[in-house]
C-alpha cells in the first residue's frame, strides 16, 4: 500500500515518538519557570485557560499532541520567537517574492476601490436571477444567495482566536499564489480537503503537526503561520494583495460567462427582442459605408 503523504514528507520525521511535541512543550515549560511566571499568570496574559496549558505542560513526558492556537498563544505570551522555538520542516523552504512596488500597490487600491461600486448591482443581479428562477424553482431563496456570498470572503470570523485567523489568512494566500485549489493543497499536504475550507476560514484549530504538513506543501517555515512580529504582518499583507491580484485575473473569465448566460436568459425569455436585436445588428452590417 503507498504511504500518505503525511508519511512521506520530511517534517515526519520530527514527529517520530511525538519527539516535537515533547521538545516544545520541555522549551516553553522552562523557560516559563525560569522567568518565574505562574501557570494562571501565564493563562491570563496568553487567553490559554489553565487546563490547557497543564495538558500542554505534560506533552514533554507523554509527547500528547497540542493545538496551534495554543503553542501560539504561549509562545506570543512570553515574547518568544516562533522562528526559534519551531524547527524547520527539513523539506523545501522557497523565498517569498519581493515585495510589490509603491506604484503596483497604488494601482491596486485604486482599482479595488472601483470594485466597490459594483457590489450593489451584483446584489440586484442576484436577486433578478431569484425571481427568474422561481417561476420554476418557488423555493429559490435570494437571501441565503446573498448571505453564502458574503460568508465565503468572510476574513474575521466571530469567536475565532486572532492567531488561527492569521494562520488562515496566510495558508490561503500562499496556496493561491501557488495556483492550487484547496483540493492540490488537501492532497499534497495529506490534509483532510474539509479542514483545508475551515482552517482557512480561522475556524479550526489544527494540531501542530499539521501546520508542519502544510508548511512543508507549501514550501515555507512553519513558524510564519503563528508570527506575530511586524515583518510578518507586512509580509502577509503582501501575500494577500498578490493574491488578490491573482482571484480578480480569475474572475475575468467568469464574469465573461456570466454575461453570455443572461443574454441568453434574455433572449430565450423574450424571443420578439431577441428578433428586434439580430434585425438591427444585421442592417448595421448590411449598411453601406456612405450611409452611415
């Protein structure tokens, strides 16, 4: 039987005998005592509860795996770098691209700021396609329609950790610019392809080895997904324009579509406008020059 992906990739190796999960919990337990910082301290400045950090505690003697919001807690609790205390994948890491110029980023603004002009049109447009569709399909709701469209961009979940949305902010930027699908992503990394959606999304908190298996597929340090410094944060921010440069180059064909598909709703609705339009079109190609 072919090993999974997850048995493949380097980083398995740190997982052998939960050798990671022992090593960083031993870490950040020690250096908690050596600044003399008490578990219920350390709970209240991380948003860890104590329970947590207890379990966490004791990974260093039973290797029992641990959660990403709570290493990243911890770590960002007593100003650790996660560049140092999470080793290497031992797979690929490839260098960011450069960062996009003061004038690249001036055209972007510029542009997504017209885009928002059209958000009104798009919402009217969904709800003129609802009432096509009910005279044969009544239970069509346009509200949900609405509603899906505003979720599935939604970048700030309610009750979600800031750093599992960070993480998923990142993830979804790097998969993008890689031009995968969340179902390249799933596999390469060995990732179940509904984890991929809510993790994404900030709404799953993963195990740490599991940051490790999408770091590795995406060939950067596992510790930038929980980097909390100001490099980072700039990075992410281009990261995320990038991509957005990307999804709207997508969309062109899309949007191509969709225009094709109402004229033809249009048309197969109203035939004596669509005759009117092909007479018209035709006499315009018919036309002599000197007559027009």
């Amino acid at each position: 039987m072919a090993k999974k992906p997850k048995e493949t990739q380097a980083n398995a190796r740190l997982f052998i005998d939960s050798l990671l999960y022992k090593r960083v919990s031993t870490e950040l337990t020690e250096h908690r005592k050596k600044i003399g910082l008490s578990v219920k301290r350390l709970s209240l400045i991380s948003g860890v509860t104590v329970t947590t950090i207890k379990y966490f505690e004791l990974s260093r003697e039973n290797g029992k795996g641990f959660s990403v919001g709570t290493v990243a807690g911890l770590i960002k609790a007593m100003k650790l770098d996660p560049m140092k205390v999470l080793p290497s994948h031992g797979g690929i890491i490839v260098d960011f691209p450069p960062k996009l110029t003061a004038s690249k980023v001036k055209l972007l603004l510029q542009s997504t700021d017209n885009l928002k002009t059209f958000k009104p049109q798009i919402l009217d447009l969904i709800r003129s396609l609802t009432d096509v569709a009910r005279v044969v399909k009544p239970d069509v709701d346009a509200a949900l329609a609405v509603f899906t469209a505003e979720e599935t961009y939604n970048v700030a979940p309610q009750n979600s950790l800031e750093s599992l949305i960070t993480f998923g902010r990142r993830l979804r930027s790097l998969r993008i610019l890689k031009d995968w699908s969340r179902a390249d992503l799933a596999n390469t990394a060995g990732v179940a392809l509904g984890s991929i959606f809510v993790i994404e999304a900030g709404m799953q908190n993963p195990s740490l080895q599991t940051l490790y298996q999408l770091a590795e597929a995406l060939n950067v340090h596992p510790a930038f997904f929980i980097r909390y410094d100001e490099v980072a944060a700039n990075q992410q921010i281009d990261l995320e324009r990038r991509a957005a440069s990307m999804i709207a180059g997508d969309q062109i064909s899309q949007v191509s579509d969709l225009l094709a598909t109402l004229e033809y709703i249009r048309r197969t609705t109203s035939p004596a406008d669509a005759l009117n339009d092909t007479n018209t079109t035709a006499c315009r190609q018919l036309r002599p020059e000197s007559l027009k």
